[in-house]
C-alpha cells in the first residue's frame, strides 16, 4: 500500500508520544494498524502493544484489519497477541486480574435503571418522562465520574441541582450497600488503585510498553489519566483523532484534552493527516468554511485527494412536505442512475424527526430503513406510546398488570407516581394495587384515573381513541411537559403525534389498528440492500456514503435550542461539520421556511458553510 509523507511518518514513528491529527478520510485506521505491524517488525513483541477504541465494534474492526494485513505474512492470531480492546475491557481486567472485582459486582443497566428508578419514587421527585429522566441521571452521573468532578461542584442539565443531589447520594449508598459498581466506576476504580499502588502500577507498565488510542477526541478525565500512569516511563503513546470530529460532550467527552496532550508531552511529535481520500473538492472546501468558526481548533487545511464534483445542492423549501417531495425525486433520479440505494443516506439531527420522514417518503415510493432501530412508526418514540396505551387498554383486564409490559411501558407516561416493581409483584391487579398505594392520596387518584382512561379506550374507535389519549389521558400536555423538561422544541413531537393520528383513520377497530401497526413494524425489521439509510448525525459518524441529504437544518434544531453557551455552539457546529463529510460526491443541505405553520429561520450554520 502506498502512503503519503505524513502517514509514513505515523507508521515509522517508533518511540516517545506522538498526536495525529487525522481528518475527515484521512486513512486514521489503515495508519494505526500498519504502525502496529511496524512495531512489531522492529522487534517489538505484541503483547507489550495495547490498542484502546471507544466500541467493541471498532475494536474488533481494527483487530480484522490487522490481521488481514498480517495474512500475506503467515501470521497466527493466536501467536500474536496484540491487545485490542474498549477502555472499559482493558480497564476491568486490569480490576479484575488484582482480585478487586469479580463480573458479578458490575451494575447491569437494568439493575441500574432499577435503583434510579426506586429512588425517585422514594423520594417523591416528579419527572415528564421516567424513562428520560433517568437517562438524564445516568448521564450525568457519568459526566461526574468520567472527568472527576466533585459532586458538591457539579450542575446538573438534567434537573434541578438539589433533585439531582437526592438521586447521586441516594445512588452511591446503594450501590455501597450492595458491594457494586457501575460501568463508569470501572474507569474510576481502576484509576485509583494504580495512583496507589506503585508496585503494581509498575507491573502494568511493563505489560504494556506502546500504547495506541484512537478517536482520541472521545477521551474524558479518568481514561486519560490512567493512559498517562500505564505509558510512564517510556510515555510510548501514540494518539489519533480529530478534535473537530468531537460530538459526545453529554457523554462527557473532552475535546480540551487534546490541547492539554501537547503541554503534558512537551517532545510530542504532532502529525497532521489533513488530506481527505473520501470527498470531493467541493464538500471539502464546505466543511472548511464552517469549521474555521469554532475558535479553539487545530487547524488542519484539509485538501481533497478526489478532485473535483458537483457544488452542493443548498436549498430552501416552504414547508417540510415541499422539502422531502424534491428529496424523493433527488433519490429516485440518482437510483436511476446507477447509484446504488445504502449509498445514499438521510441525516438529521434527532431522532423524533426520522419517524415522519420515514413514512412520508415510504409514502412515495422510496424505500427506507434507519434510525433508533429499524422498525417503524409505532416501535419507538410517540407511536410507540400510542399504540401501547392501545394494547394496554385490550389487555389489563384479562392480563397481571406485572406481566402486561405495554401498561408498564406507558405506566408514568404522564407521570402517575406508581413503583415499577411494586406493579410487577405476583397477582397484582388494579384492586390490590389500590390497597398498596391506599395511603397516599396522589398515587391512588393517579392509579384510579388510569383504571378508568383504559376501560374508556378500550370502548372506542381508533379515531376516538387516539382523540382521548391525546387529550383526556393527556399525553399531549405530557409531550408539553417532556420538551420543556428536556429543553426542547416539540414540534417534531407533534408531528410524529399527527402522524399517527392520520394512520389511526385507516382503520375500524383497535385491533386492526393494532394488528396493521405491527405489520408495519415487521415489514421494516430486516434492512435490505435496495434501502436507502435515514440516521442521525451521531450515528453517522465513521460512516461515509455516495450522497448525503441533510434535511430540517433550521435554527433550533441544528443547533439544537439547548445551546446556550459558546462551547455547546462549537459542538453543534463540530457535529454539523461530521455530517456534511460523510458525503463522497453529492451533498445535499435542506432548509425551510415554515414548521407547524409557524415561521422558522435557517440554521446559521448554512450561511457560515457557504461563505
């Protein structure tokens, strides 16, 4: 294989730390590989190399791709033990191996949603959405682990801080009690044994005399703390990424770190990859004309390998309708012409926004697949919820309300105050649950409501039913609720809420309504070649396709309306800057002019792209 002069510098650099800065289609993984076969060629034996990623599934691509290079050599895998692995794995057996932790004290996410859950009913803290609050938790309890941040100096985005400072102390004195830790414990456990324990820190360093960390712009706190106690000595660390391909912030990723690298490793030798093998000349002037706006950067000049293509298609449509109606003609033309369907991808920035524009565009003939999972409609989101109040309403007088997982799944949705666990005990039914929850007033109100909402539904038409859930259950102010909480618009909410209103028409019972939801749902199970993708731009990274479209790129979506300081900006701006360099030869950036009948403005990022 042939290099250009800066990947043959990352694949001859041999001792000492090193930063490539690898951008867009810059060939990061073909590099981190042929370093490690350089290694290993020069002496090196391949249990002392450790390559970190973020997923197993990039850990097990780069493993296949190293050994695919190594094939042509008769190279053993068994022979050769080059450690690949997550954080989370090398971490843990590192726990492991010490005789500190055992499989069985890792917190499972179940076990974990479960804790958080008790606590919040325990300690009466009022949410819009259980489920999302939780998450929120989950989240932020990361953050506070992950980059070692005091809890007492912590501000939460997820609630209230005094809610969130119930819910930690609560959280940590239950897993105490109960000799677990969770995921993120690992990084911190982990951490503070080897900061301790210089004997056998030291043995650790000796295990692992070259370390490789890719997509080094995900690192938070704890895994770059540990990464510097395993390196010393020899500070043999090799990283790769790009910090303007930096968008998991709310995981509690922190781009900062990579600047810090530099003042940590004053004999760093940097590398930059700034030559894109994937997209035209076009996209790439593009992304460069909106990265330049974030302000702490390293600047990378990125040039295309690809000469050039096609200007990117920049448009303005008055409706989102108007918009997706040219988008279908777009794909049907470019499949006409050759252009194979996985080839060509549907970005957005959310997903409550797939949804619609899945349906609307099966509407039209344009077969698509993508999203949280790749079901339709009613498998996620508000079509989910509907069609469960639906099943629920069919079933909780001849189901155990524990074994009905519909009425479990729409259980707080509005919040009604009722423990999961106290609804899933054996024989449970609405009369014994009266009698559990005969003390408090509240829950009994909420619990006898919830009795008479379902036997209502289940008396009605779709159309009418639908028409109740929405406003007599009140699962429309709940999206009210939901969004303000989370901080966001709900119009997208709302158009998924008329989309299913409109299907709910096209049928006369609740059991054809139910029994076509979920054909629907296992028509779309099994994504197949002659798809074209629809995902978000999180999802989309790492990906590249023929033809990007990204569409609904108005202000408060992209960026979202939660940005309200400059570094949130930079995100969405980096997160922007990620889909856009997806596209190999067509890139298509759709905005429009009214949502929901009210007037929207442009994302200011078209403007900054197009300069």
């Amino acid at each position: 294989m042939e290099f250009n002069e800066a990947q043959m510098r990352a694949v001859n650099h041999k001792e000492g730390p090193a930063m490539v800065l690898a951008g867009p289609g810059s060939g990061k993984t073909t590099v981190i590989t042929h370093r490690v076969k350089k290694l290993i060629e020069g002496g090196v034996s391949p249990e002392k190399i450790m390559v970190v990623t973020f997923t197993k599934a990039a850990a097990v691509h780069m493993q296949k791709k190293f050994f695919s290079i190594m094939s042509g050599e008769n190279w053993i895998k068994g022979s050769y033990p080059v450690t690949f692995g997550t954080f989370h794995s090398i971490y843990f057996r590192i726990l492991k191996l010490s005789g500190r932790y055992k499989s069985e004290n890792i917190l499972s996410t179940k076990m974990q949603n479960d804790i958080i859950r008790e606590i919040v009913i325990r300690k009466k803290i009022e949410a819009p959405s259980m489920c999302d609050f939780m998450q929120g938790i989950v989240g932020e309890i990361g953050n506070i682990k992950g980059n070692m941040i005091p809890p007492e100096e912590y501000n939460p985005l997820c609630c209230e801080r005094e809610k969130f400072k119930i819910v930690y102390e609560e959280y940590e004195k239950e897993l105490a009690a109960g000799n677990k830790i969770d995921f993120d414990d690992i990084l911190l456990k982990c951490y503070e044994m080897l900061k301790n324990n210089r004997e056998l820190c030291e043995k650790w360093q000796e295990i692992f005399e070259y370390i490789l960390v890719d997509e080094f712009q995900d690192i938070n706190r704890v895994q770059y703390e540990i990464i510097k106690l395993l390196a010393e000595p020899q500070n043999n660390i090799f990283i790769v990424g790009d910090d303007d391909q930096s968008i998991y912030g709310f995981r509690g990723a922190c781009p900062e770190i990579m600047f810090d690298f530099e003042k940590d490793y004053v004999e760093v030798e940097r590398i930059l990859l700034n030559v894109n093998y994937r997209s035209k000349k076009e996209i790439v002037k593009l992304s460069e004309n909106l990265i330049k706006n974030n302000i702490k950067r390293f600047d990378k000049n990125i040039v295309s390998a690809n000469g050039e293509g096609l200007k990117p298609d920049v448009r303005k449509f008055e409706t989102q309708y108007d918009e997706l109606m040219y988008v279908c003609e777009l794909i049907k033309n470019n499949i006409e012409k050759g252009v194979p369907p996985k080839e060509i991808a549907i970005l957005v920035r959310n997903n409550s926004q797939i949804p619609v524009i899945k349906n609307i565009l099966k509407e039209n003939s344009v077969s698509i697949s993508g999203g949280k999972t790749e079901n339709g409609i009613y498998e996620n989101g508000v079509g989910k919820d509907i069609i469960s109040y639906i099943k629920a309403a069919m079933t909780y007088k001849n189901v155990e309300l524990g074994n009905n997982a519909d009425l479990i799944y729409i259980l707080n949705k509005p919040a009604r105050l009722v423990s999961r666990q106290i609804i899933s005990k054996e024989n449970m039914n609405f009369t014994q649950l009266k009698k559990i929850y005969g003390h408090n007033a509240e829950s009994l109100k909420c619990i006898r409501k919830l009795e008479f909402d379902l036997n209502m539904i289940s008396k009605l038409n779709p159309g009418a039913a639908f028409l109740y859930i929405k406003n007599g259950v009140g699962y429309e102010k709940y999206l009210e609720d939901y969004a303000r909480e989370k901080k966001i618009k709900s119009g997208e909410l709302k158009k998924q809420l008329e989309t299913i209103r409109r299907d709910s028409g096209k049928y006369e019972t609740l059991k054809e309504w139910v029994e076509g939801a979920e054909k629907k749902d296992t028509e779309q199970k099994t994504k197949k070649e002659n798809d074209v993708n629809i995902m978000t731009m999180h999802s989309a990274k790492g990906l590249e396709f023929e033809i990007v479209i990204i569409v609904d790129v108005i202000q408060g979506i992209i960026p979202t309306s939660k940005a309200v300081r400059e570094r949130e900006f930079e995100e969405e701006r980096r997160l922007f800057y990620v889909a856009v360099t997806r596209a190999k030869s067509i890139l298509g950036i759709y905005t429009i002019e009214k949502s929901l009948g009210c007037e929207v403005d442009a994302s200011m990022f078209i403007n900054e792209s197009i300069e």
